[in-house]
C-alpha cells in the first residue's frame, strides 16, 4: 500500500495532535494530583482549625470568564497548609483545605489563579450526519478551541506562585466568605 503526500501529512498531524492533546491533559492531571498532595500534606493529626472561605474573582471590575483554580499558599514562617478552590464560570469559587469545600485556615496567604482559555476538542470523528460510517466523514478538530477572548485573558502573573502580587488574610471572626480578589489589567 502507497501512501500519497496528502494522507500521509493527515496521518502525522493526527498523531500529532494526538501527542499534543496528551500533553495537555497529562499537564493537567499532574497539576490537579500536586494541589491535592498539597492540601492533604504528610498527614497526621496536628489539623489546624479552618474557616468556611469563598468569595468571587474579578477582572478588571467583572467576574472572571473562563473559570479555573485558585491557591492560597501560607506567607512566610506561617504554620499551616495551602487551601485550594475551583473558580466557577462566573468567577465564584469555595475553598478547600482537608475535605471539599471546608475553607481555609486563619492566616495571610499568596492568592494564585489559574485561567481556564482552552477547551480540548472532541476526539470522536462522526459524518455530517451524525454516524461513524464514512459517508460524509469530517475529522474531529485537533487543536484546543479557544473558550476566552484575548482581551478577557488574566495576566500571567497571577499565575506565579512566587511572584503573584495578590495577597489575603483569612481571619478567625471574620467574613471569610464573601472575599472579593480583583485581577487588574497590565
């Protein structure tokens, strides 16, 4: 069999895309498996009290698009452990420490946010009709679909887990619940 120029690039973008698509989501998987080792820590019984935390993420003044995930990491010497949350598409999020959303311990923290722009592509190709069976076949699309414009796109900063400049403090009596964590343009 005699693979012609045109099927034989199909052949190697598809397996290409196929590596990249695992990539990402290999990328992915390996970020969500650190925060949980991250919130679940080397275990033991010393758990320090946690507070009920949650709030919303803005962007310049409006809900951040997208969703994602935020971090709070402890700020200097401060005994304790990272809580971590997922940003919801309208920019709420709950934080979490030792179980689902039980908050987070008192303390000032290092606010990081992940951006949710990308969506992977189906994987399954299917003819305009709606069947597997080659008639009208069209191949799935490879690359990632973007989900959030350009201009809704948070800087990259806030990802920085050393360099984010957002920072706050969760305090035992306080409204730990309605926090507001703005995200400024650059």
């Amino acid at each position: 069999m005699f693979l012609t120029k045109g099927t034989l690039r199909r052949v190697l973008l598809v397996r290409i895309s196929t590596m990249i698509s695992f990539k990402r989501r290999t990328y992915a998987l390996c970020f969500f498996l650190n925060l949980s080792f991250m919130m679940i820590g080397c275990g033991g019984d010393d758990s320090l009290p946690v507070y009920p935390t949650g709030g919303v993420v803005l962007y310049d003044g409006k809900p951040m698009v997208g969703g994602g995930a935020i971090s709070f990491t402890p700020l200097s010497a401060q005994k304790g452990k990272m809580a971590g949350g997922i940003i919801k598409e309208d920019g709420t999020f709950v934080m979490s420490t030792y179980d689902e959303g039980d908050g987070s311990i008192a303390g000032e923290f290092r606010v990081v946010v992940y951006q949710t722009t990308v969506q992977e592509p189906e994987t399954v190709a299917e003819d305009s009709d709606g069947t597997k069976t080659g008639k009208n076949f069209e191949p799935a699309p490879s690359e990632p679909i973007q989900t959030v414009d350009k201009k809704d796109r948070i800087p990259t900063l806030y990802s920085d887990a050393v360099k984010s400049p957002i920072t706050v403090k969760i305090e035992p009596d306080g409204q730990n619940e309605s926090l507001s964590i703005e995200l400024k343009p650059m």
